[in-house]
C-alpha cells in the first residue's frame, strides 16, 4: 500500500479508532496500534502486519517529537553509583543479563544483587539505542551486540567502584538464560 492509499485509507476510518491507535503512537505503544490496525483492516482491507507497521509508522511522524518515549538509563558511573546507594540491602555484586522483547529486540539489564535482604535491584536497561548514545559511533565494538559492549563497560565500572565482583554470562551472545550469579 502507498502513501496515498495509506493515507485514504487513515482519513477513513472513524474517529473513535483514529484517536485509540493515535493514543497508542503517544504512548510509545507501537506494537498495541499495530495491532489494533491489523485487527480492524485485515478482513475489509487486507493490511497485514507490514501495511500496518507502515500506517503507525506514519503516525509515528505525524507527532515526532511529541511521542512520550520511555527515558533511556543513564550508564555513566556518578548516575548508577547514586542508584546504587538507594539499595535496600549489601551490594555483593553487579550482574548484567540478557532480556529481549518483540519491540528494542535483545537488550541488557544491569542488576545490583544485594544481600540482606537478598534481592536484586535494576540499575539500567541497555536498549541498543542506549548503547549507541553512551559508546559514541566511532566505538569498535568487537562485532558483538552493542548493548553487551555498553553493559559490560558500565557494569564492569559500577563494580569496581562498589568494590564487588562484575558477573555477565554471556556478553558475546544473547542468552536469556544464561546461568545467574551466585556467591
């Protein structure tokens, strides 16, 4: 479908379904208008998940700047040091693991693991995006995922700072499961 017929298309639709797939392109929800666009125009219409992706993808221009897009972590050591202090417990170590979703693809979770009481607390999600910002574009990354270049830096730092030991199962390799850290 072209930008013409997308854009009919769009104009077409009741007002009611404009304003709940635009409520979701402001939040940041694209795989909820996606699928509120593949839902109502499939039968009738015959968009599929491409069209669809294409059609909030042109929502997504229309407001820019506008989008409430979730805040990227902070990697620099002051930040996830002063996050750090805010852990309920004994830091014993920082650990980096591998998440992923169907939006930001494989990403990394920095965790302080605490003791006493015995937990685990987020101090930054690594979004590939986030990895970019905080390693600059120049940065040779050894051809691994950049995500697991920038925790593994940033994690590595937090450690050393709160004298505790660095843990990353798998920095070469997504693997969400990935054996955890253990004293």
């Amino acid at each position: 479908m072209n930008q013409a017929a997308r854009d009919g298309w769009w104009e077409g639709l009741p007002a009611g379904i404009r304003d709940e797939i635009d409520g979701y392109v402001l939040q940041d929800r694209l795989l909820m208008a996606v699928k509120v666009i593949t839902d109502i125009g499939r039968v009738p219409h015959g968009i599929g998940v491409g069209t669809a992706q294409l059609i909030a993808n042109d929502r997504y221009l229309h407001y820019g700047d506008r989008i409430a897009r979730v805040p990227e972590s902070p990697l620099d050591l002051e930040s996830l040091a002063c996050r750090a202090a805010g852990c309920a417990g004994r830091i014993v170590a920082v650990e980096a693991i591998w998440d992923g979703d169907t939006v930001h693809d494989w990403f990394v979770r920095l965790l302080a693991i605490t003791a006493d009481p015995a937990g685990e607390s987020p101090m930054a999600t690594v979004y590939g995006s986030t990895a970019r910002r905080y390693l600059g574009e120049g940065e040779d990354r050894h051809s691994r995922h950049p995500a697991s270049t920038a925790a593994e830096r940033a994690g590595r730092a937090l450690a050393a700072h709160l004298s505790v030991p660095f843990h990353f199962a798998s920095p070469d390799t997504p693997d969400d499961e990935a054996p955890r850290w253990r004293p």
